[in-house]
C-alpha cells in the first residue's frame, strides 16, 4: 500500500519559534516504507523500489505500518553522499542487487509514521507521531534509523548545517497533522544554499538549458531550473544580436554572459548541482 507523502514549502531563512520543531534535512531519496501486505518500499513519485533494497527488510517493523523518510548513502565522514546513492539507486539488475546491497547499504532515516499496527494515525499531531516513532525504531537494526528532532532553535542548527557544509533543515509544527498528498505551509525547508557568478556561453537548441562555464573557463554544467521568462528571453534576444555558432546541440556566444546563480554543492565532475538563476552580473 502507497500513501502520497506530505510535501513541503521553501522559506528563505530559519527561525526560532517554540510551537515548531527543528530536523535536519537530509540529502537523499524520499522513501516510503509500507509494511501493510509484507514490505514494500515506494518512492515519492508511486514507483515500487522494494527489489533494490533488500537490506532493508526487517521483521521489525509492526505490520500494519507506513513510515515516511529518506534513504541516504553516507560518505567516510558521515555525510549522505547524493552521488553515490543516485550511483546505488541506479542499479536494477537483480543479478547485481544481493553483492552492492552489502558494499553500499543504504540507510532508512525515519520521520514520520502514517499508519501504525494496521491503524491510520494521521489526523495526530506530529508530537504523538514522533512518540510512537519512538516504538517502530529498534536500535539493533542500524539501517533504519529515526531523523531527531529539537524544540525550537530553528536559528541554531542552521548555523550548524552550515559549518558542516549539510544540505539544509526542515521546520514542522508540533500540532501539525499528516496532510497525505499536499504541500503544506505546517512544514517547511530551508537551504543551504552556495553562490557564484558564472558564465553563460550558450543555451540547447531542444529543450531548455544553458551552458554555463566558470571564471577560469572550466565547465560548470548546465541550468535548466529556476530561469524566469524575461531572462530565458533575454539569452534568446542577445543570440539574435550577436554572431552565435552553433556546436551540436548548443547555440554558442561568441562572448559570454555573467550571472549569479545558487545551487547546492559541486559534483565530482566539478560541476554545479541543480544551479539556479539569481540574475544578470556584470
């Protein structure tokens, strides 16, 4: 049984506030975990993983339940590694399954609960969740593991995602009900984000997507998200302008275009992970 997760806001900022709780936000997979007819495991978007990740299946775990978090693959430093769980999660050839899902074992870092013994629990605030939690997650089976959570101090611990270089935290209201299916404004996001200034030297003649380099000429991968319409139409403007190449797929500026962009870390590659249009620079 799957149950479309509760999703949430962005804001810009943390904040302190004694009626909301503050998490850690996770750089992984949302993963719904569903012990309702054996285990089955589901990602975000209804698509059945359960085969992939065999370690995670325990007894332990009441029958009846549907538990709500992210999978992650951590680094030597105990960080979740984003690549190396896409690298993992790629992986389908049930010949291949049983050996990587000893080398790289994903985590299961918990929540929320939805349903518990069979029963529907998400009309409870987020506190009596969280307390019966606490009776799903059995310490001695360390691949499932439940995501803490601080009174206040929203301020606090971003500070602290920050110095460690983590992806963000996540604010939820204590009395907060489970709202299956919808984006609710009870939870929020916040990003830690990076910022540069980039160049633009071209856009994809297909599909949207510009081609970004830095400063020094190496490539910075390509944004396709968070471009507003006047500077998709500013970029098509000045190729008009100016005497563009075309290189495969790309149309290419015979000068580039400066701009500041946000995204949340570099890639192995060196690239910009899912950079996003702040605005033109000079």
């Amino acid at each position: 049984m799957f149950i479309n997760p509760m999703l949430l806001h962005k804001v810009d900022s943390p904040f302190d506030d004694d009626e909301w709780l503050s998490e850690l936000k996770l750089d992984g997979v949302r993963f719904i975990y569903s012990t309702m007819n054996g285990s089955n495991f589901y990602t975000r978007h209804e698509n059945e993983v359960t085969e992939r990740f065999p370690e995670l299946i325990t007894s332990q775990i009441p029958k009846g339940s549907i538990l709500d978090g992210e999978i992650v693959i951590s680094d030597e430093n105990g960080k979740p590694n984003f690549e190396e769980l896409m690298s993992r999660f790629q992986v389908s050839n049930p010949k291949r399954i049983p050996s990587i899902s000893r080398i790289k074992p994903v985590t299961f870092c918990v929540f929320d609960v939805v349903y518990y013994k069979g029963r529907k629990i998400s009309h409870l605030p987020l506190l009596d969740r969280k307390e019966i939690l606490n009776e799903v997650q059995h310490e001695d089976f360390p691949l499932i593991t439940k995501v803490h959570s601080i009174a206040d101090n929203g301020k606090a611990l971003f500070d602290l995602v920050k110095e460690q270089n983590l992806e963000g935290i996540v604010l939820k209201k204590k009395n907060s009900k489970y709202e299956i299916g919808k984006r609710s404004h009870n939870w929020v996001k916040v990003i830690n984000y990076k910022y540069a200034t980039v160049d633009i030297t071209g856009f994809r003649k297909s599909e949207f997507g510009w081609l970004l380099q830095f400063p020094n000429g190496k490539p910075a991968g390509i944004m396709e998200l968070g471009v507003p319409a006047e500077a998709r139409m500013a970029v098509y403007g000045l190729s008009k302008m100016v005497a563009c190449k075309e290189v495969n797929d790309f149309v290419v500026f015979p000068e580039p275009l400066k701009c500041k962009v946000k995204y949340r870390e570099l890639t192995k590659a060196g690239y910009l992970r899912l950079p996003s249009f702040i605005e033109f620079a000079s």
